[in-house]
C-alpha cells in the first residue's frame, strides 16, 4: 500500500515538473521534455541548460564577492569647498634647546657621569635632571645609567625645566592680527620633551582624563570645543563663537605667523646632535602630536613660509550602514578607545603603542598616555619600548604575529570616516632680522645674544576639492547585475521567479484540492454490487 501511494506522489511530481518546463518562460526547459522529441535532444539541451546556469551562477557569486568585499569607491568630489569648512591646523613648535642651560649643563652632567662624579648620592637633584633629559636627548646616551628602570618624577622634571614661552617667541600674528603668544600657545608633553601648541583642544575633549594618570597634564590648553564637530564640521550659521579656530581665507593675512628666538648661551650640541632651530608639526586639533612620525624643521636665522594644503576624505550618508571593515573607517564616535574621546587612525596607533608596551615592558615611555597604575620607564627600559615599536612595525607588515591575540583586535585601527590632513610645501631663505631692530624695536626688544627665526603657516589656496567615499555596489546595483545576468544566459525575469514559485506552492495545492472533489464525487455516484466496492484508478482517485 506504501508503496503505491509513493508511486502515486512520484508521478504527481514529474507531471507538475513537464507542466512547468512547457510553460514555463525560462529559455531550454521546454526542449528538455516532450514525447515529440529523441533523447539526444533532450540531453542536449540539458547540458546547455546546465551550463549556462553553471556560468551565470559563477558570474552572480563573483558580482556578489566584489560587492561584499569592495563595496565602496574613493573618488573627488564635484564641487570644490571653501578652507573655511575646516579647521585651521593645530601647529606644535619644539625647540631643540629643550633645557636652559641655568638648569642644567647636559653635556658637562653627561662627561661627569661618566667620570664617575656625578652620583645620585653626590648630586640627587642634579642626577635626576639629567635622568629626565637623557630621555629627551637625540643621541643615545643612556647606556651610563644602569639602575633606573623606571622614573616616574621623569616628567616633573622635564615641566620644571621646559623654556619658557616668553623665551622662545617673540612675537604672534594671528590673521594679521598681533596677538598675545602666551594666550594662543599652550605646553603640550610630546615625545620631544616640552613644546608649545597653537590651536589644540582641551584636555577634557581629546583625552579620557578618568583613565589616566592625574600627576601631572598632558595638554595645558583650557579652549574647549564650541560649535564644530569632526564629521559635521563647524554647524551652520557659526560666526565667531567657533573653536579650534579657522580662516576666512588664503594667503599670507590669513595664517599664523610668529617670530621665535634662541639663547645662543643655552644651545648644547651634546644632546640635540648639530642642528640647532626648532622642529614644527602640523596635525588635526583633535590629533595628539607624535612628532616622531611627522615633522619638519624651523632652522636659526632663517625665514620659512608654510603653504598648507589640507587633503580632506569625506563619507557619503548612504555608507554609514556599512560595517567599519566593509567601508574602511570608523566614525569619530563609533569606536571607544581607552586614552582617546575622539577617534583618529593616530590616536589609535598610540592607544595601540602604548597597550602593547605596557604588555612588553610593564611600562610606558613618559609621553605615552599613562594609566594610573601604570610606571614610567626609565633608561635601562629604553631599549624595550623602542624594540616595542619595531615590533609594531613589523606587525603591520605582518612579519610577526603576536602571541596575545587581544592585540590583533584592539590595533585594528582603520581611518577616520572624516580625515583631515594638511600637507605643506615649504619655502626658505635668510632671515636678516638684525636689519629690522632700527624699524620695529619694541617688538624685538630683548634680542641680545639671541638667534631668531620666522614661521609663516598659511593656506595655499582659497578652497579645496574633498575625496569622497562613496558606495560602489548597492543593493540596487546587486539585484541590476544579478538579473541582467540571469536574463541574459537564463531568460530569466521577476516572472520567472514567481512561475517557479507559483509551481512550487500554489499549483500543488489546486491540485490536491481538486483530487479531494473528485474522490467525493465518485463516493457518492459510485454503486456497491454484491456488497464490495470496485476500486477506483487514475489519476486522481486513490485505492
């Protein structure tokens, strides 16, 4: 009995399957059935159809592998954006007379230790300055020291003995305005010791303050964010009331221009080898500095005009339901990071930098974000978060792997949806400001035994054309390909799709219902002779 009713559910199936293939508007089904037709017509046209549905099913993958993994496009923009859209850049300026000489004679400390005549028992505070500058120092002259692993009262040297702003600039043009320096330049603690920033944010508004270490600060600006945004921008209507601070316009009245000075009686060539001058870095307000990546150089006497063009990446609002990994980048907010309240590729790569250092040296180098139960290393750790940044090198080039594998996640540092970046081209010449004591004497007052130079940062240009991120392969885009190649090796349409539909769902239920009338129908006409039933066969009666 089981077996016939299967019989029957077999038959059923292929006269639904020849039905479909006749009147179906798929190219091919309907050469494969047909009583009309020999053998090898119907196996050739089952071969060609399987293989047009083999190529365009491989094709519809490929279209769908390169919509996953490349969903978004980088191209220019159509309209170009005026400069004053963007923040004007946040420029940290260093000297490389990172001690005045009233402090701390480094190379005469450096020839006594050696020497043998400079101990912390014979000279405690002395010794502990030169500590702290040895790490600041060009050359490594460290090796002398060979029980200070770690140094935790590093920075509060280096704060006590920075220069001071008076000392180093001379005077500030702020858009052709003479303004106060000590009022537009603040100390920020980079890993060039003590240096003065132009433009930065707060430190309740770039850094996690709860998560670091309150012995001392890291940015001594106060300014705090006011009407602007790294992925909004500035909003719309802001007028003065805006920080960071912006130009309205190109060129050399719409910049910063400073003139900044050094005692030639403080220059020791011993720790900032034999260039003499200042080094500059321009950077994004909400950048920390690491001038160890980027930055040039400001020499003595010397006038050097900046020309910055920014280069700035956008995101389309249709990106943003992409994933960070399929669109590339993290939104500003997207992202918590530890040290950080604003994410940035860069300060990522140092959250990064200083979690793996502190796994490899159980310390921080004194201008990495330092957790409160964390220690500064001192010079026999040197040589250890030095390798710990070969080893992140390396990583990224995937020459080595770690062997903790929470690094692989928490350094998976993508770019900013929003990025900005200031590019510059740089033009020198002599500085003869001597020739300028006669005509402008109450602003180079205090000059005497003192090498000046001059720092123009300007934009080159009135406005800028953004790269955009765009989406490549929507879900638009998708179904366009996919149904052109099914249409074009299959014949296939929305129509196609719901006839196999239709086949599949509906149509055995119409039939099904219909058995169920007809098998009613014969149950009332049908006679009983001699007290047995006959049976009745075909197709829709059952036994």
């Amino acid at each position: 009995m089981y077996g016939e009713k299967s019989s029957d559910w077999w038959n059923r199936c292929k006269l639904l399957v020849r039905e479909f293939c006749r009147e179906s508007s798929i190219h091919g089904c309907k050469y494969i059935v047909g009583a009309n037709r020999a053998l090898i017509e119907k196996t050739w046209w089952l071969i060609v159809s399987g293989i047009s549905l083999y190529g365009c099913g491989s094709l519809i993958h490929n279209v769908y592998v390169k919509w996953q993994s490349d969903p978004v496009i980088v191209s220019f923009a159509s309209k170009q954006v005026p400069i004053f859209k963007i923040p004007f850049p946040s420029v940290t300026i260093c000297p490389e007379n990172k001690v005045k000489m009233t402090h701390i004679n480094i190379s005469q400390s450096y020839y006594d230790a050696i020497e043998g005549n400079l101990t912390e028992r014979s000279d405690p505070e002395r010794f502990r300055k030169l500590l702290a500058m040895l790490q600041v120092c060009d050359f490594m002259m460290y090796e002398i020291i060979k029980n200070e692993t770690y140094d935790d009262e590093c920075i509060k040297w280096l704060q006590r003995m920075k220069t001071p702003l008076d000392e180093i600039f001379v005077t500030c043009q702020w858009r052709s305005e003479d303004v106060n320096c000590t009022q537009k330049f603040q100390p920020t603690l980079t890993a060039k010791g003590m240096c003065y920033t132009f433009n930065s944010l707060a430190a309740e508004d770039m850094l996690r303050t709860s998560e670091l270490n309150t012995e001392y600060q890291y940015l001594a600006e106060t300014r705090r964010i006011t009407n602007w945004t790294l992925d909004q921008g500035y909003s719309f209507g802001s007028t003065q009331g805006v920080y960071p601070q912006r130009v309205l316009g190109a060129g050399v009245g719409g910049g910063l221009h400073v003139l900044i000075k050094a005692n030639i009686s403080d220059m020791d060539y011993q720790c900032s080898n034999t260039f003499q001058g200042f080094r500059v870095m321009l950077h994004t307000p909400i950048e920390y500095p690491e001038l160890n990546l980027r930055s040039f150089r400001v020499p003595l006497d010397q006038e050097v005009v900046v020309s910055v063009i920014p280069e700035v990446v956008e995101t389309s609002a249709e990106v943003k339901d992409y994933s960070p990994e399929g669109r590339q980048c993290y939104y500003a907010n997207e992202r918590h990071l530890r040290f950080f309240r604003v994410y940035s590729l860069e300060n990522c790569q140092m959250e990064c930098l200083t979690n793996y250092t502190i796994e490899r040296c159980g310390c921080v180098k004194y201008s990495m974000p330092r957790p409160p139960d964390v220690r500064i290393c001192g010079l026999t750790k040197v040589k250890c978060y030095q390798r710990a940044v070969v080893e992140m090198l390396k990583s990224k080039a995937n020459m080595v792997k770690f062997e903790n594998p929470r690094f692989k996640d928490s350094c998976n540092c993508l770019a900013s949806c929003t990025t900005i970046q200031y590019n510059v081209e740089l033009s020198q010449s002599n500085f003869n400001w001597h020739k300028l004591l006669p005509a402008t004497k109450r602003f180079l007052n205090g000059v005497e035994g003192t090498q000046v130079s001059s720092l123009l940062v300007m934009f080159r240009t009135e406005g800028f054309i953004p790269v955009v991120r765009r989406e490549l392969y929507g879900t638009t885009d998708l179904l366009a390909n996919a149904g052109g190649l099914l249409g074009l090796f299959m014949g296939i349409s929305i129509l196609s799709l719901v006839e196999i539909l239709y086949y599949c769902s509906i149509k055995p239920l119409v039939l099904w219902w219909k058995e169920l009338n007809k098998v009613a129908t014969v149950k009332q006409v049908t006679p009983i002779v001699g007290g047995v039933k006959p049976n009745v066969v075909g197709m829709f009666y059952i036994k």
